[in-house]
C-alpha cells in the first residue's frame, strides 16, 4: 500500500529565506506527483506536476523535483514572503487517485 | 473561469437526514472524485468516475454514494449520515484519470449532530 510522507509537519522561517519541503513514497510505481498548495478552511490549489518521466519542474519561485527510484520529491521555494505561508501537500497518483502527505505547515515570518 | 464548484460550502445536519453535497465543473473533464480530510488522516478518496456512468471505490466508500449522469456533475450522497462522517469534503476533476493535474473544489465542511 502506497504511503506518502511529509517532513517537517511544520516548518518556520523569516522572510527572504529559501527553503526545501520533502515528500517520499513508498512505491515508484506512479503516474506523477503533484504539490499543492492549502489555505485555512479553503481548498487545494495545485502548484506543480511532475509526471513519473520527468525529473523537475518550475513555476516562478518555486521548484519541485522527482526521483522516483528513490520515492523523493523536494519543493523548493527561493525568497520565501509571508504570502507563502500555507500548509503544502504532496500527492502521488496511482490507479485513478491521489495519495496524499499529511503535508508541512509553513510560516513564513516578517 | 475554469473551476470546480461545490455547495453547499458549509451544512451542518442531524444523523440519518438524507443530504446532498453537489460537484460541477466546467472544463469537460472525464475524471471526477471525492475526498474527505480529516485531523491526523490527511485526504481520503471516497468515490471516483472514469466516465459518465461509470463510478468505483475509493478507499473510504462506506455510508457514501454517487452518481455520474452528466459529465459536468459528480454529487455525493450520504443517504444517514453518521457523526463520523463529519469531515472536510472535497471534489476534484481532472482530464483523465491518469497524468493530468487535478483541480479541486473550494471544500464543504460537513457536521453531522
């Protein structure tokens, strides 16, 4: 059974930082990993897809790489703001659904 | 705009009232879920349609059921809810169901007393 896990659960960071989230799963057998953002009481908004085939992806300041041998994935995030605080899921998909972290509290301080 | 929409966005009900929680999205797409998420368990598929009638089971199907007529719509349907089924709902829909970004709607929050 695929089991995705989030380290830190929390994280804490003064503005300007740059920063790294991890993600690893337990079965490389996937379709693609996703990186999602979630606001309090709001819902997801994806942030990156990385498809199984591929090794990274961009997105302004923001980075998120693949190694599926190993089940890892990082989110980079450069010249962190206080707007990015949030909490960040990562999903793997396998046979027609996401499996989900618990995801990384962030706070990104003033 | 392309989205997801879910309503309603907040319902608090009794046990064993019979509810409806809509899903409709307006991008054509074939793949539609739903997930709940809950303290500590993170999110859960309950139910998931490939295709216009077409539905399976997620992880979490018990007390849940749905139904896909249209392309556009995926409601779930908790025919008596339970206390335990107080969660945060959410839909998502995405081109197919494999390789494609999925898109999420805005969530329902759902107490049952």
């Amino acid at each position: 059974k695929q089991e995705v896990t989030q380290i830190p659960a929390a994280l804490s960071v003064p503005e300007g930082e740059n920063l790294v989230l991890n993600c690893s799963f337990t079965d490389s057998a996937i379709y693609n990993l996703q990186w999602f953002r979630q606001d309090p009481g709001k819902g997801l908004t994806s942030l990156l897809l990385i498809q199984s085939s591929q090794r990274e992806q961009t997105s302004g300041r923001l980075n998120a790489s693949l190694d599926k041998s190993s089940g890892r994935s990082t989110l980079y995030i450069a010249a962190s703001q206080p707007g990015d605080s949030a909490t960040y899921l990562c999903a793997v998909e396998e046979s027609e659904k996401l499996v989900f972290g618990k995801g990384t509290k962030l706070t990104v301080n003033p | 705009e392309a989205q997801v929409t879910q309503n309603p966005r907040y319902l608090i009900t009794v046990t064993g009232k019979k509810l409806t929680v809509t899903c409709s999205q307006n991008m054509n797409h074939e793949y539609m879920s739903w997930y709940r998420q809950d303290p500590g368990l993170g999110l859960r598929q309950i139910y998931y349609s490939m295709n216009v009638e077409v539905t399976d089971k997620g992880d979490v199907p018990e007390g849940y059921k749905v139904s896909r007529k249209e392309k556009r719509n995926f409601p779930l349907i908790l025919e008596s809810p339970s206390p335990n089924q107080t969660s945060l709902y959410f839909c998502a829909s995405s081109l197919s169901g494999q390789f494609y970004e999925q898109y999420f709607g805005p969530g329902t929050r759902l107490t049952v007393t």
